[in-house]
C-alpha cells in the first residue's frame, strides 16, 4: 500500500514538473513574466464620454502646463501648427482634424490622443485581454493581461503595444512601439518612438472613470511628467459609426503633405495611407 503511495506521489510530482517545464517554454517564447490568470479584478466596462468640464485646457491637453522639453523636443514643438491650444492656427498642420475649413485630415490620433479627440469609446473586458473601442474613425486598442511582455522588437504602431495587469481596483496599462507620427496631445506636444506610455485606469464611482497617464520620453523631455482624464458612464448610449474618410472635404493633398509619412522610424509594415471611397 505505501509502495502504492510513493509510486502515485512519485508520478504526480512528474506531471507537476512536466507542465511546470513547459509553462516555463512557452513564458520564454512568449515573453510571459507575469501569472496567466488575465482575470478582471475590477469592472471598467461601459460607454464612457469626457467629463472635463470647467478644465479649458483639457480640451487639447493632459495637463495644464507644458512640460519641460529638450532641444529635440522644443524644435518639434515650435514647428507644429497646431488646431487648439495656446500655439492654434488657422492654416493647422494637425494631421487629424485641421481647421482651415477646407482640410480634414484622417490619420490616427495615437495613444495617448485618441482620448482627448470629443468622441465616446468603450471598455470590453475579458479573461486575458482589455479592449477599447473607440467612436473616432472606429480606431480599436488591445491591451493583454493574459501575463506577456512587450516584443523584444517591436513594430512601431499608431496605437502601440500594450500590456496590462490588474493591481486590485486599478488596470495598469503600459505601452511602447509607437512610432513618432502623432502627437501626444490636439496642442502639438511632440514625441519620439521612444515614448513609454503608462496608465492607470479605475472606476472610483460606479458612473466615474479616471484615467492617469504618465508620459516616459527622454528623446523628447527632460523628464517623465503626468496628465489626467475623467469620464462619466453613458449606459444607454451606443458606439456609433464615425468614418472620417467619408467626408465630402476630406483631402488626401493635405495628408501626404502633413509629413505623417515622411517619419524618421516608418513602419516595419511600409503602410500606405488609404484613398478615399468616391
């Protein structure tokens, strides 16, 4: 019986070392570092719109003042002619939405922008995985909590790659590979494809979002600096469809002539822009 005994220990301890190996293969191929549980510790779905009101700033902007740059970074902030903010022009050079009155621009805002832009967007949760749909031009991001780790070598994006893993009541989101396209705000704050964006996203209300992003850049600042944003839930309202290329003033002149493609880091999948539907 005892023999019995040690024999079952004996081929349990086996399996149990078997799939500890292979866990241990699989979190080295996958760059896995964290626990693959990915489970939500705290729900953040819904229909979320901005609730900034009284923050004039907070139109175009994370924070009310404008971080201290480098050389790199002032240069590319002086040179942006932005929509909004304290540097807004008529003759915009914002890729997304100018406001000559005549261009629209249609590329993507990029994280952490595409909050700023004054659209809904939605939370999905899943064992393994967070998704945000946004209303803006139908721009998607996903954000795993299933334990990876960033590639290596990442492709630089428009979204990025993101990560996330649950600390209690708060998702904390990390992303890199994000190319140098975008600009972290709708006033013309730049960044390089060195960006290293942070987030930490709760639910302090049953109707309330908050969400504190820290921005990581030292191509471009000469030191990480934070921002914030608010939202209220809208649980009767839906994601509608919002296509920006199906404007009647949408001008594909202006997007090649935004310099959007002419990047110091282009895509490693050579993406071209789309033309419109006519």
């Amino acid at each position: 019986m005892r023999n019995c005994l040690m024999s079952s220990i004996a081929a349990l301890a086996g399996v149990l070392m078997f799939f500890s190996v292979l866990h241990s293969q699989t979190a080295e191929r996958s760059g896995v570092a964290r626990p693959l549980t990915g489970a939500p510790t705290v729900d953040l779905s819904g229909v979320w719109e901005a609730n900034m009101s009284g923050m004039q700033w907070a139109e175009y902007s994370f924070a009310p003042n404008v971080p201290p740059m480098t050389p790199w970074g002032k240069e590319k902030y002086l040179a942006a002619k932005p929509s909004y903010g304290p540097k807004a022009v008529d003759k915009s050079t914002d890729y997304v939405n100018p406001t000559t009155g005549k261009d629209v621009g249609c590329l993507p805002p990029g994280v952490p922008r595409i909050y700023i832009q004054p659209f809904l967007f939605e939370i999905v949760q899943t064992p393994g995985r967070v998704v945000e749909l946004f209303e803006f031009d139908h721009h998607m991001r996903q954000i795993f909590t299933d334990g990876r780790q960033h590639p290596k070598d990442p492709d630089l994006t428009w979204m990025g790659d993101s990560i996330g893993w649950y600390e209690g009541d708060t998702l904390v989101v990390d992303t890199i590979g994000l190319n140098d396209k975008t600009w972290i705000d709708r006033g013309g704050l730049p960044h390089s494809d060195q960006l290293h964006v942070t987030e930490r996203i709760r639910r302090p209300a049953s109707d309330a979002l908050e969400i504190d992003i820290t921005i990581d850049d030292p191509k471009a600042y000469t030191k990480t600096w934070s921002g914030y944003r608010n939202f209220k839930l809208r649980p009767t309202w839906n994601i509608k469809e919002f296509i920006c290329a199906d404007n009647s003033d949408y001008n594909e002149e202006f997007i090649n002539k935004s310099g959007a493609y002419n990047s110091s880091t282009p895509s490693k999948q050579h993406a071209k822009p789309a033309k419109p539907i006519k």
